[in-house]
C-alpha cells in the first residue's frame, strides 16, 4: 500500500485524526502517555518502541497501536523516520 492508501485504512478503522510524521536520526522520545489509542505505521526507516519494558523495533511497511494512557518511549533508527499516526 502507498501512503495514501494507508491514511484511507486508518481512516476507515475509526482513526479520526490521521498525520505523517518524520523524525531526524536518532531522535528520542522518553517515556510519555496519549490520552488516545494511536496506530503507527512506518512508511521509511525504522523506530525502536519500548512499552512494558520490552523493546521492539518496527521497520518500514510495520504497524504498531499504543493503547490510551500506556507509558512508552521511542528512539528513531539512524535514517530517520517517516510514520503515519491514527488516533481515536
């Protein structure tokens, strides 16, 4: 699927907010709720999610949710990172 097509999909599952985002290499995010569900879907590049204390990475054309109110923190991969968020 192109990026349109996956904005459509979110869209189409209840996602009401629906973005692309990018980040620069390396770029970290500490620990931090939403008050939301949000889907990721990586469209370029690679972000290490850590949720639960376990640490996974999704590469491009991966999808993962963080449910409301769950602590989680991300570092993006050395290329960088563009993403598409959903939330609802």
């Amino acid at each position: 699927m192109n990026e349109k097509e996956l904005v459509e999909k979110l869209k189409k599952e209840g996602f009401s907010n629906v973005y692309v985002w990018e980040d620069d290499a390396v770029t970290y995010y500490p620990d931090h709720t939403h008050d939301k569900l949000s889907a990721h879907i990586i469209v370029e590049g690679e972000m290490a999610l850590t949720m639960d204390g376990k640490t996974f990475t999704i590469k491009s054309g991966g999808r993962f949710d963080v449910p409301a109110y769950i602590v989680h923190s991300a570092k993006i991969g050395e290329q960088g990172c563009r993403y598409i968020i959903g939330e609802k």
